[in-house]
C-alpha cells in the first residue's frame, strides 16, 4: 500500500509542478498571455485534466487503503502471537541519554538495525539538548503513511513504526506521542545542565578554582622563600659539620643544600596536594567531565593506598634488607680502600702487581653485589609470584643469548688484564694500529695512535692477535731502531759505517751505551744495503726519533761527498750533476763534477771547464 500511494502522489505532484512551471513562464510576459487568447484557454483545459486525474487517483488511492486495512486487521492478531514468542529471545537495544534510558529499539528499519536505531536517536537527542538556545517544546510528530517521526525543528530524531508499536502493544500513533513526551522530558533536563545561564555559572565557577589554586601557588611559593632564607641563616648560628671520626661526612655548606633540596621537595608535595583537590573540583563543575573526575580520585588515591598498606607491611622485610646492604657496602668500601693503596704504591703484596688492584676490586664488587642480589631476593614484594619470576626468567634469557659478544669480550678483558702484556701510558703496536694506550675496559682497549686517532678494539680481538709492547721493551732492554740506505760500491763501507754511526749519535733519545752499530744486510746487483740500528728509551717518540735520524743521515753523508742512490736514479740522472747539495758541497772545496768524454770524428773539442773531450757523431 505504501508503495503504490508514493506512486500516486509522485504522478499528481508531477502533473500540477508541470502546470505551474508553464503559468510561470508565460506570466513572465504579461502582454503576450493577454494577447494571446487561444492560449488562455488551453492552459485552463490542461488544468481541468489535472484536476480530474488527481481526483481518480485519490480514488484509487482510497480504495488501496481501504484493502489494506482489511488485509492488516487480519494479519494483526498473528504478528502479535509471533511477537509475545519473540520476547524471551530477542534482545532491545535502550536508547541512553546522560544516564538515563528513556526507550528501547527491538525491530529494524530501512537497513538500520536495533542497535543503530537506539545509537543514532541517542546522538540526535544528544546533540538537541546540548544546544545553547535549546526549547524542547520545538518537539513534535509528523505522521505519514508507514511512519511517525519525531522531530526538532527540521531535524528527526528518531521514527517510530508499525512494528515498534506492535513491541509495545500500542498504535503507532500512541507510541509515537509517548516517545515525544520522553524526549521533551529529557530536553527539559539537558537544558538545565547545558543551559546558557548554567554554562554561565560553571565558567564563572572555573575561574574561581584557577584563581584560587593560583593564589595558592603564590602564597606556597612565598611561605618556601621565607623558609629558604632561615636555612640560610642556619649556616651562621646552628649548623655544625658532621664528623665521623676525623672524617668530615658533612659541612656547613652540604647540609644547607640538603636542607634546600628538602625545602624544594615539600614544596612540590604541597603543591602536589593542591592539585589532588583543585583538578578534580574543576572536572567537577562540568558535567561532561564529572565522571572523569572521580575516576582520577580513583586512580590516584588507589595505588597510594595500596602503596601505604604495602610499607606498613614490608617494614620487617625492609629492615632485613638495608641491614643486608649496609654490610655489603661497607665491605665493598674497605675492598675498594685497600685496592687504591695497592695501585699508589703503599702497600705491597708479593706476586700481585700494582696495575691488579683496580681490576681485581671490580670483579670481587661485582660477586659481591652478586651475592647481595641473591640474599635480598627473597625478601622483595612480589618475589615468589609467578610473574616476577617469569619475568626474571625473561630477562636472564636476554641476557644470555643476546650478550655472547660482550661475555665474550669481558673474559678476554679479564685475560689480558691478568698477562699484562701492556698497561697505561704504554706505546704499543696491535697489527698495523699503533699508538699509546688510553683507556682498558673489561670490553674495549683504546689506542691513540701518532696523528691523535683514537682507536677503538675489543679485547676478542685483541686476544686473537699478537701485540707489540715498545714501551716494556725500551724500559727494559732498550729497543733497537733501525733504517735502511743503498749506496753504491763505490763508496768505501767503512765510510759509510762510520757516517751511519755518526748520524745515529746526533740524534736525540739515541743512547750512547749500547753503542750504535751497522749491518749490511744484502749486496745486491747494483748497491749493498746498509742498516744502521741504535738503542732508544722512550719508545713514546719513535716517530719523532726516525725523522731525525733520516734528517742525519743525509746531513753526514752530504758533508762527505758521499751520494745516497739507486741504481734506477743512476740511469736517468745527467752525467754532469749529482745528488749532493749544492749547500754541501762547499764541506769538499776541491770537489769537481766528473766530465763526460764523447769521441768525435775529425778531430777534438775543448768542453767548458777547459779539458778536453771526445766525441764520436
């Protein structure tokens, strides 16, 4: 029935928007319709016949009604047999608003089920009332064929059907005027709370809580100014060290600024303690925050209930506790005094070197901290729960699997510290990285190498390689520099030896005892190969020593004629120049260069400095 009455409405609206539109456009132009006679009276004619099919199809309309209303007065009984079967089972979804359920939704519409109907109603009347010129009498029905809605302004808020009314054993019509009296009662109510005048209010009572929480920021401030400058006072009048024997624990000065850390934090609890009261009073005031308000008060006084009942009960357990780390950390003070005289010198345990000491009082802390841990377990809350043992299950699985490397690089810190094959200060060379040691860790070694680059190496690898100790060596036996020159065989080498020699003594950090001395260590093709080695002391300026010695070398060999070549720089060099200074030459006054004799067809030719020469061409 419904459809067949959108149906005919749908053709009359048509028929007569048509009718419209065309009296419209011809009364556009007024003098033309008057002039026009003919077409006057068939405008009048296409009305009559609108007319005439409105009112058959009113008809129509009537008489489909009429057979509805037979066939729906017959089928009535048996819908409400099947809905009193449904009761039992079928579950309502209540429309909610500010606590309150104003009516319930069991049966579905247009696609919305229950419980979209119940959700968007809710929201629609939610949203009316929390408007600020709100006037819940703007609620009314508007009826049509299949529905009743109800409405504020021009915005529905909800429908009610045949079948909502046939849940509640009502009319449509009924249940549609009840549903609009709930709405306005509950308008009613939404005003009073979201009102103009009461937002008025709370506004006005917002401020008044900052206002008043700010002041008393203010005075807290104050009253802690005032007090920070009595401890202050204190210093000159009251406060004295305290002394632990002729040990002084704490000064005039330390306690002054304890007692201002002190002063600090109670001001902070005040003010904590403000805001426990002010924050909740202002969520409070709005009722969109009520809630939350008391469910903050909750979730801070919760736990510190829970806290304080907790200390009162774990005071025995706590006393075992610090009795427990008192006596670990004071023998951990005592290990740690004992291990600092052993590093400075002052006292001496035959066998057990001074660089052991730091090391070796870190490992025993480490058992000893250990051994704490494990005494303290039992008497922590929670510890024989089965989270936190779980948890300390978790947390040792981490660490075991994930921390291969670092154990790995732990025992090998702990194997180089105990061969002490170097310490700090000391030059050393690992592989191709050389430099003086810096920092040992029980996972890296750090090198600072001759151009100021620190060197970062885990002890892993450091075990797995060969290191060399300059610093040990030239302490110990005096290490042996050495550098290599090729001259060629027509120097004497007892002259070479001697200008070698020579040269190494002139350099600086070369000691004069052991001797320095020279090896030729290959007589090759076209040179020997000498090697000059000298005994050196400080192996931290090695860089510095060779470039002297280099430096010496060719100073002394320069001063005596005698080249340093190779045979390669031999076969491209000018017969008439040399490799010597010219600076140097002037040591040898009666040096010459040597000249080049060409053999020349035809005769002879006289060369510049006056000899003779051949040339063959």
């Amino acid at each position: 029935m419904g459809t067949a009455s959108g149906q005919l409405r749908g053709k009359i609206n048509e028929l007569i928007g048509k009718a419209d539109t065309m009296i419209r456009t011809r009364t556009t132009d007024t003098s033309a319709a008057v002039a026009d006679t003919g077409y006057v009276h068939r405008l009048q004619q296409s009305l009559q016949e609108a007319q005439q099919r409105e009112a058959s199809l009113q008809m129509e309309l009537n008489e489909l009604k009429i057979g509805a209303l037979t066939r729906d007065s017959m089928s009535r009984a048996q819908l409400m047999r099947q809905i009193d079967s449904l009761r039992h089972i079928t579950k309502g979804y209540p429309v909610v608003v500010e606590e309150d359920t104003l009516f319930t939704f069991y049966t579905a519409r247009g696609g919305l089920s229950p419980q979209a109907r119940a959700e968007n109603a809710q929201k629609n009347i939610l949203a009316v009332g929390k408007k600020l010129t709100l006037t819940p009498d703007s609620v009314r029905v508007e009826k049509t064929d299949i529905v009743s809605d109800v409405m504020y302004a021009n915005q529905v808020l909800f429908s009610v059907t045949d079948r909502d009314a046939l849940w509640e054993n009502m009319s449509r019509d009924s249940l549609a005027q009840l549903r609009c009296q709930q709405v306005v009662q509950q308008l009613q109510l939404l005003k009073e709370n979201y009102g103009m005048m009461r937002q008025v209010k709370r506004v006005g009572y917002f401020l008044l809580v900052v206002v008043a929480q700010v002041l008393l920021f203010m005075l807290t401030n104050w009253l802690f100014r005032k007090l920070r400058v009595r401890i202050d006072r204190l210093k000159e009048t009251r406060l004295k060290p305290i002394m632990i024997q002729t040990y002084e624990l704490l000064n005039t000065d330390k306690q002054v600024r304890l007692l201002h850390v002190g002063a600090n934090l109670l001001r902070y609890v005040v003010m904590l303690i403000q805001l426990l009261f002010s924050v909740p009073l202002i969520f409070i005031i709005f009722p969109q925050t009520e809630k939350l308000a008391f469910t903050l008060l909750g979730y801070l006084w919760t736990p510190i209930k829970s806290i304080l009942k907790g200390i009162v009960d774990y005071v025995p357990n706590l006393f075992t506790i610090v009795v427990i780390w008192l006596c670990v950390h004071y023998l951990i003070r005592l290990l740690r005094y004992l291990a600092t005289e052993i590093e400075e010198g002052r006292l001496q345990i035959n066998g057990f070197y001074s660089d052991w000491a730091l090391p070796t009082y870190h490992i025993v802390r480490f058992l000893l901290y250990a051994f704490m841990i494990a005494m303290i377990y039992p008497y922590l809350p929670g510890s024989n729960s089965g989270v936190f043992q779980g948890i300390s299950v978790f947390v040792g699985l981490i660490v075991s699997l994930g921390s291969t490397t670092v154990i790995g690089n732990i025992i090998a810190g702990l194997v180089i510290t105990y061969m002490r094959p170097f310490k700090l200060g000391d030059f050393i060379k690992l592989n191709d990285t050389s430099g003086n040691v810096i920092e040992k860790t029980p996972l890296v070694t750090r090198i600072r190498t001759n151009k100021n680059e620190v060197v970062t190496i885990p002890n892993s690898f450091m075990m797995s390689s060969h290191t060399i100790n300059y610093s040990s060596s030239a302490k110990d036996y005096g290490l042996i520099i050495h550098s290599e020159v090729t001259i060629g065989y027509d120097a004497p080498w007892r002259q070479v030896h001697q200008l070698l020699i020579e040269a190494a003594l002139a350099t600086p950090g070369v000691t004069d005892e052991p001797r320095p001395f020279v090896l030729q260590t290959s007589l090759s093709d076209w040179y020997p190969v000498y090697q000059v080695n000298a005994y050196v002391r400080n192996a931290q300026e090695l860089p510095r020593i060779y470039s002297i010695l280099h430096q010496n070398i060719q100073d002394r060999f320069n001063e005596a004629g005698v080249e340093i070549m190779s045979p390669h720089y031999m076969a491209m060099r000018d017969g008439n120049d040399t490799t010597i200074p010219k600076n140097d030459q002037r040591s040898n006054p009666d040096y010459q260069n040597a000249s080049v004799k060409l053999k020349t067809q035809g005769g002879q030719k006289e060369n510049e400095t006056g000899k003779t020469e051949e040339t063959t061409v």
